[in-house]
C-alpha cells in the first residue's frame, strides 16, 4: 500500500509526540525516586553524653566517709577505732573488744552517733564497800572505819552522773559539767581540777573533797 505524504507526516508527528511523552514520563519517575530516596535519609541520632549514661546505668557508687574516734576506758582494747560514717557508739565499743565486767555503761550513750576526732570514755562502777575492797572512813569521822559502814571514794574519772549527784553540793546539772569536763581534758589530773569545772568554787570543793578521788 502506498502512503501519501500526508500519511508520512501524519506518522511521524505521531512518533515525535509519543517519544517526548515517554521521555517526561521517565524523567519525571526518576526525579521523584531521587525525592523520594532523599527523604528517607535520616540523620543518626546523637550519642547521649558520658554523663547521663553514667546516671542511667548508676555510676560508681561513692566512696563512703570514716570517721577515727579513741575509745579509752573500762574496754578490753583501748585504742584508735576506725568507723564508717554514722557508727554509733555502741559500734565502736564492740571494735575496742567490749567494756570489762567493771563498765558503767549506763553512764555512756551507746545510741549516740560518733563523729570523726571524738573521745569516748567508758567509765568503771565504783568499787562498794566491804567485801575485800578498799574503803576509807566517812568524811568527818576521823581514823579508820572500825566495823561500821565505809563510805568509798567517789573516782571524778569514772563515776556516773548518779555517782556524782551523791556528793555534797551536787546535782544534775553539775554532775553533767564534771563528765563534760573530763570528757573535754581527757580525765581529771588531781582532785584539786575539780575547781576548774564550772560552778564548783573553793567553798563546794572544800566540802566534797574527802569524798573524792582521781
């Protein structure tokens, strides 16, 4: 069959408009892909600092304070204790082997908390007469206790506060000043200290002397 001219033209516009559609079609496909690809990119998430993964996973454990107190006294083993921070005094008591048969401990508050350069005194009961210990007279009575009631001597390093209440012109508060002030001097030295305590002048001491001893 034999085409006009016409026909040919006819075709090849055909041709032409069917090529330039395909070509739009696969630009506008790979653009879209390139489109598309860009955004699933996703930027990587920043790593969490050094410091919050160190919280997160609870870190090093802190290391824990120590306190050094002396613990002297009527104990097994006199001496520098070391003690974690917040020990009581009953803490340190067991470290320095215990208190000896002779304790008072009701003169010591095992509740108490220590802190770091204390000195805890445990101080001894004192002795009670008759039964082999060493007594002396009454004040007042002169000479020696002959089959009567001795009266012993009241030790200001170890009596308890209701040991020092006994003596003359001693009560509460200044049974408290005499244990803060060994405490404080690490003992009495001589009877004669006791006149630097607070309250206690040469008229008190003088009628407490005879019944008190270091």
């Amino acid at each position: 069959m034999r085409l006009s001219r016409r026909h040919i033209y006819a075709y090849v516009a055909l041709a032409v408009v069917v090529t330039a559609v395909g070509v739009r079609y696969l630009v506008l496909n790979d653009g879209g892909a390139s489109a598309s690809g860009e955004r699933l990119l996703l930027a990587p998430a920043p790593s969490p600092p050094a410091s919050t993964t160190a919280s997160a996973t609870g870190g090093s454990p802190a290391a824990v304070a120590e306190v050094v107190v002396y613990v002297c006294g009527a104990v097994r083993s006199p001496g520098v204790i070391h003690l974690p921070s917040g020990a009581r005094v009953a803490d340190a008591l067991e470290l320095a082997g215990g208190a000896t048969g002779k304790a008072e401990l009701a003169a010591v508050n095992l509740a108490a908390r220590v802190t770091d350069g204390q000195q805890i005194v445990v101080p001894e009961r004192a002795a009670a007469g008759g039964g082999g210990s060493a007594t002396v007279p009454a004040p007042g009575t002169g000479g020696s206790a002959t089959g009567g009631a001795a009266t012993a001597l009241v030790n200001l390093n170890t009596a308890s506060l209701a040991e020092l209440e006994t003596l003359p012109g001693v009560g509460p508060a200044t049974a408290q000043k005499i244990v803060d002030y060994r405490t404080a001097q690490g003992g009495f030295k001589t009877i004669d200290d006791l006149k630097n305590v607070a309250g206690i002048g040469d008229a008190r001491f003088a009628a407490m002397k005879d019944a008190i001893t270091v």
